[in-house]
C-alpha cells in the first residue's frame, strides 16, 4: 500500500501539496493497545514499512474508517508526537492509502494520491 498523510501538525495540507508527498510505501496493521497515559483502550494503525532503512510514519490512534472504495481507503484519527521530555502532543490526521504501483523501471508511485 502507499499512504500519505493529510495533516502536519494537525493543519490540512492541500491537494495540490499532497500530491507532490512521497508516500510512505507498506502494509496497514490494526489491533488494539493500551494507551498508558489516558488509562484506556485504542485502535491503533501501523504502517509497517517494506523498506526497512526508512522511517515509519507515527501510529494512527482512534483509528476510524472515513471512506473505503475499490481502489482507496481513508482514515482518520489521532497521531502522539513524542516531545522528547515524557510528555505527547496530540494531532488530528488522516491518512490515504492505495494499492501500490510498481514497473520494472522502479518505483512509479500512486496515481490516486
């Protein structure tokens, strides 16, 4: 799957910026976590990267289905920034995933995003 993120720092990054993004190119896990600090259970989406050298996005909390089609998925919900002094800072996000495109030539990206 490719996913890009619709937010940075919880501000919608418009359509036309969105396009220019490279995706983050893996496989969408969901399960169920403990989140420690709010004392509660969540939905939690994971992309897990297929590319080991590069960075994985942060997890997607609250996770929540928007729109599903034959060739895209939406989701919502809410990415923990760590601040680096124990504490997190929450963001709205959104994340627009689509089947990966792949040639021989190399990588193509998605024409959907």
């Amino acid at each position: 799957m490719d996913m890009v993120r619709s937010r940075e720092n919880g501000k919608v990054i418009p359509g036309w910026q969105r396009g220019r993004l490279r995706p983050f190119r893996g496989i969408l896990l969901m399960k169920i976590e403990h989140i420690h600090e709010l004392h509660r259970f969540s939905r939690v989406g994971r992309i897990y990267m297929l590319d080991q050298k590069a960075a994985p996005p942060p997890p997607l909390w609250d996770i929540e289905p928007i729109e599903m089609g034959v060739d895209f998925w939406s989701y919502t919900g809410i990415e923990r920034i760590d601040d680096g002094l124990g504490s997190f800072t929450d963001h709205a996000q959104s994340w627009v995933l689509v089947p990966a495109r792949e040639t021989l030539g190399g990588y193509h990206g998605s024409e959907r995003i």
